[in-house]
C-alpha cells in the first residue's frame, strides 16, 4: 500500500500563507492521481484541490480559487498545497489523499476515488 507523510498545518492570522507538504511512499509517484480534501467541525470531508496523473490538470473548489494552488514536484516525490490569504473559515484538518487512476488526465473531486489517504494536519486561521 501507499503511505502518506503530511506537513505544514499550523496557526496563522487571517490574510498569511501556510504551504502543507504531502510525501507518498511505498507507490510509484507518477501513477498517482492526488488531491488535497478538508473537514471543518460538524461538517463532512470536502474537496479542497486535486492533480491529474498526467499533465497536472488541477481542480479547485471555488471558496479556494485564486487563493490555493496545487502542484508536484516528481522529483522530490512530494505534493504541496500553497495556501495564500487565508480566512477563518478555511480552518479544518486537511488531508492528503492519492489514488492510481485509469484516467490520467482528469482531477479527482471525489473522497470516494481515493485509495490512500493521510493522517491529517490542523490549520487553524484566527481573525
């Protein structure tokens, strides 16, 4: 199986950048389909941003567009979420997930598409 190693969550004000880190192991990295998903309190586990396998075609959830990018880096094996003015309510544990997909062109938007995912890393943005 793939295992995820995540990194980056922390406390900044509102308006700041964090940039989370997610590092499979134990997969081939350029199989992988990957995505960024969050679950604030009393909600359930939404799309944050995702990757395709080939051409880094990239998905936004629209609370996040302009804000956050997604991005690889293959030699590195590494995954980022550059998170930028950030909001309060952008507060939630954040996930990184992987998948190998059939599909590689297309961005993943679904938790149910997942195979692997991380252990999670709390963001919390104070007003």
């Amino acid at each position: 199986q793939v295992q995820l190693v995540e990194s980056g969550g922390g406390l900044v004000q509102a308006g700041g950048s964090l940039r989370l880190s997610c590092a499979p192991s134990g997969g081939t990295f350029s199989a992988l389909a990957m995505g960024w998903f969050r679950q604030a309190p009393g909600k359930e586990r939404g799309i944050v941003a995702a990757i395709s396998r080939i051409a880094d075609n990239t998905y936004y959830t629209d609370s996040v567009k302009g804000r956050f990018t997604i991005s690889k880096d293959n030699a590195k094996n590494t995954m980022y979420l550059q998170m930028n003015s950030l909001k309060p309510e952008d507060t939630a544990v954040y996930y990184c997930a992987t998948s190998y997909t059939r599909s590689p062109y297309t961005p993943k938007r679904n938790s149910s598409d997942y195979s692997y995912w991380g252990q999670g890393t709390q963001v919390t943005v104070s007003s």
